[in-house]
C-alpha cells in the first residue's frame, strides 16, 4: 500500500468532526473504526431494519457506507478549506449481505490535486468469520475553497 502524507496537518480531527456531522450515518449506526492518511473504515451493526425483504442487508445501504468509506479516505489527503464529493462510482455487490456487522475498508489509490480514486472492500462478519460482499470503486473530487460544513454548522 501507498503511504500517503496528508495536505493538512489537523486531518485527523477534521475527518472525524466531518463524520460526527454526517446524520446519516448516525441514523444507521456507522461509526469509523480506523482511520490513517488514505484509508478509512467504517463499520456498522446489522439491523432489521436495514435489510431488504429476504433479510439482506439493503444494497444502498452497502453503497452507503462504501461511499464514505470512500469519501473520508480521500477527505484525509485534502488541504485546508477543501471538501470530498463524489463525483463517480461503480459498486459490484457479489455475495448476499448477511453477517452481525459490516465493515467498509477504503484506501486511496491514487490522491491527484483535483481528483481521487479510492477503492473499497465490503466484509459481512459473523463471529470470527470474514466474507467479502462488496467491493467499489469510486473517484471524489476536492472541491477547493469550500467548506466542509452547512454556514449554521459553522457558526
């Protein structure tokens, strides 16, 4: 893997600040469980009501937490006063999603001025066992002198 030198000296605080803002995760339970200069993983419980009606957890659920996955790998390498979108992505779902947790691995692949290739892996858990379900490939964009906040949430 690539060892990536953050643009930002405060990255680490201000990709967590970024995730505690993101509602939608807190609505399904995500919850970053590493984190390193291009690379984030995000993980969440397996809910009833997340599934589809075989039991599954939902495809755009997987997506979802793929892409931020994909987001805040490629937000840890951005400068000051910049903020991810995601401008393109591709999502092979190749497994049912059945396991007691999910977790979404990001890593950069490559990290350019403007745009960033990220790809993730989606593991299903169940105890001790690992399957992979998914797996993205996804290209944000840093979008320079914007904020990565609503102007409320900035006071």
């Amino acid at each position: 893997m690539t060892a990536f030198k953050p643009r930002n000296p405060h990255w680490e605080a201000r990709v967590r600040e970024s995730f505690a803002r993101q509602s939608f995760m807190s609505l399904i339970g995500g919850e970053i469980t590493s984190l390193s200069p291009g690379a984030c993983a995000v993980a969440l419980k397996a809910r009833p009501d997340l599934c589809q009606q075989r039991g599954f957890l939902h495809g755009g659920v997987t997506t979802a937490l793929a892409d931020t996955a994909a987001g805040f790998s490629a937000f840890s390498l951005m400068p000051e006063g910049s903020a991810p979108l995601t401008v393109e992505l591709k999502i092979n779902l190749m497994s049912p999603a059945v396991g007691d947790r999910f977790v979404a691995k990001g890593r950069v692949l490559r990290s350019g001025r403007t745009l960033t290739i990220v790809e993730v892996d989606v593991d299903a858990e169940t105890g001790t066992q690992s399957k992979l379900i998914a797996r993205m490939l996804a290209t944000m964009i840093c979008m320079e002198n914007t904020p990565d906040a609503p102007a409320e949430a900035r006071g």
